[in-house]
C-alpha cells in the first residue's frame, strides 16, 4: 500500500499547496481520502483516476473540490465520476449547504454515486477494507482506516483529542494525524484540533508504525516535527506530492523530513 499527499495545507491554506487529499493505493485499486481546493487540478495531472473519493467530514478545506469534480464532467473536461463516500448523515447536511448557497444535491447526484458509510459495518472498494469511527470535531466527522492486502493506514482526519483515535489507530503501520495547532491555539468554545504533541502521544499508545503529521500551516512544520519526535521518534511530516511506502512492519524513515 502506498500514500501519496495531493494536499495537506492547513485550512488556513499554505502558499501554492493544495487542501485535504490524499491518495491510498494498493495494486490495481486507488482512493482518495478527502477532496479539498487544489486537490482535483493536481489529480488531473495524474495518468488515472481513483475510483473512490471517501470524506472523513464536510469542511471546506476537505470537501470543496467536489464541486468542481461535477462541473469538470458537465463541460466535458472530465469523463471521472468516482464514487463518493459520505459520512454518516451527510447527506443531508450536504443537502443543507447547497440549498444555502442556491444549488440543489441533485448536481452532484446527476454525476456521481454518492453514497454514506457506516460505522456498523466495513466498507470493501478493491482490495481495500475502510473502517470508520466517530472523532471530536463537528456532529459528522470520523477517523478512516485503511486495511490492505498486508499493512494498514489510519487517518484521523479533524478531531479534538478523543479515544476513539487510539483505539482505532492500535497497529497501524502508518497514522496519518492532523497537528492542526499550537497548545491553547484552537477555537475559543471548545477542542476540535490536536497539537502536536497529542498527536504524538496518540501515536506512541496505539503503538503504530510511523507517525505521519498534517494538516499543518507550512511555517510551523519544523516546530511541530520537533515536537513530536520529542515523544514518538518515527514520525515526519506529510508534505504535498510526496509518497510514503505503507508496509507492516514499518521501516524507519530513510530521509530526514
Ligand atoms: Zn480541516
Ligand atoms: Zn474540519
């Protein structure tokens, strides 16, 4: 299995990087986790397509490309219509935001297969197998994992410190986890975002393979690295366009980023 960043900016969007994206593929089947701005113009630069596109939640910065995946087939720029993987009631809240801005989900059901998926039961596309699992972020938002053929990847996708995230992330060969921000950085009202050092701390009591940090305003990176290593020493960072080899067991880094 393998992991390719499309985007991993912060919501506060990085200069020239993409938004939430990332591309899991084993043999013959590729996903996309997550579908945020800049993710679809960066895919097209790709030979072939994923057949899936799953969303961990539906903010912006993970979801707002969608749009333009429906738009590219409506002119006839595009011929991809993945499969959409909701998650669980978001359909309706989909639903919700379009009627709010003048459009209707009937768009994106003319050119995609949306679907939700559950938490009761796994979700096969290929040879892949998704899990998913309820985080602390807003009333839709859930971790990912990601089973193959002989190595597993988790992605936290946004969440406040919670259990479910070391629970689900127990023995993952690779832990992609968000470091959104600084302590004390988060909204005012309440924990939605993880530091790097709850990121890490997740990453040493679920035992996991590598520790793969994102989601992260491209000027902090270094600090945040830092940070962790100080508690999970395998770790790096997610950076755009690079791949990161998903294999049990996990080698250790061979380069220094
Ligand atoms: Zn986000
Ligand atoms: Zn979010």
């Amino acid at each position: 299995m393998r992991l390719t960043v499309i985007g991993c900016a912060s919501a506060s969007g990085n200069p020239g990087e993409a938004q939430s994206g990332y591309l899991v593929e084993e043999r013959s089947t590729a996903i996309l986790l997550d579908c945020g701005p800049g993710v679809l113009e960066r895919l097209r630069l790709r030979e072939t397509m994923p057949e899936a596109i799953v969303l961990s939640h539906l903010h912006p910065d993970h979801v707002g490309d969608l749009y333009s995946v429906v738009f590219a087939v409506q002119d006839g720029t595009s011929t991809w219509r993945p499969a959409v993987y909701l998650p669980p009631g978001g359909r309706t809240v989909l639903d919700e935001m379009l009627r709010a801005i003048e459009l209707r989900i009937g768009i994106l059901d003319a050119f995609l297969s949306l679907r939700e998926y559950r938490t009761a039961s796994a979700l096969a596309i290929g040879s892949l197998t998704l899990t998913f699992a309820r985080t602390v972020h807003t009333a839709h938002s859930y971790l990912i994992r990601v089973g193959g053929d002989a190595a597993s990847l988790v992605y936290s996708g946004d969440t406040a410190p919670c259990p479910a995230l070391a629970t689900h992330a127990r023995g993952a060969d690779l832990f992609l986890c968000e470091a959104t921000i600084v302590e004390g950085g988060d909204v005012p009202e309440r924990r939605i975002h993880l530091t790097a050092t709850e990121a890490a701390t997740t990453a040493r009591e679920a035992m996991v393979g590598e520790l793969v940090l994102t989601h992260i305003a491209a000027a902090q990176r270094d600090a945040r690295l830092a940070e962790a290593r100080a508690i999970f020493g395998a770790t790096r960072l997610a950076l755009p366009g690079e791949t990161y080899a998903v294999q049990s067991p996990t080698r250790p880094a061979t380069s220094d980023r």
